[in-house]
C-alpha cells in the first residue's frame, strides 16, 4: 500500500471539478460546475536507504519527510563490482 513509513501519510478521496464558462471579471456570465469526478489524491512517495532501528533498510517515505530531518540517510556504500 502507498503509506509513508515514517510519517504514515496515505491517500485520500478528494473530487475534480470540471467547470465551463468564462469569468464574471472578464466578462462572462460565471463559472459553471459541469461534473465532479471522484479522485485519489496520492502521497509523493520515494524509495530512500534509511537506518530505522539501528538496520539499514529501503523503505518509501514522503518527499516531506525526506526534506525534512525525520529521515536518518544510511551512509553511501559503494558497490563491489570490479572496475
């Protein structure tokens, strides 16, 4: 399920509006509310290395929490492939 390991923000139900017309203050008549489609709004989620725990585990947290400091980065570890 798309669920930010740290914070725990997931999707929401929301609804798109679709309007016609042209704006009162450009002239017109006045937005219409022609349909509204039921929608999901969902979390910017990224893959990330973190230390949870003391281990070293890739989980997906929100891009908040990535920019913010909730998220300790493991340190980089370069691969051991031969060059």
């Amino acid at each position: 399920m798309r669920v930010c390991a740290l914070c725990g923000k997931k999707p929401f139900i929301g609804s798109q509006v679709t309007h016609r017309g042209m704006l009162k203050k450009d002239g017109g008549v006045g937005r219409r509310t022609v349909r509204v489609n039921r929608r999901q709004f969902l979390p910017n989620l990224q893959s990330a290395t973190l230390i949870l725990s003391g281990t070293v585990r890739r989980v997906k947290i929100c891009t908040s929490c990535l920019k913010s400091d909730r998220a300790v980065k493991a340190p980089f570890k370069p691969s051991r492939r031969p060059a």
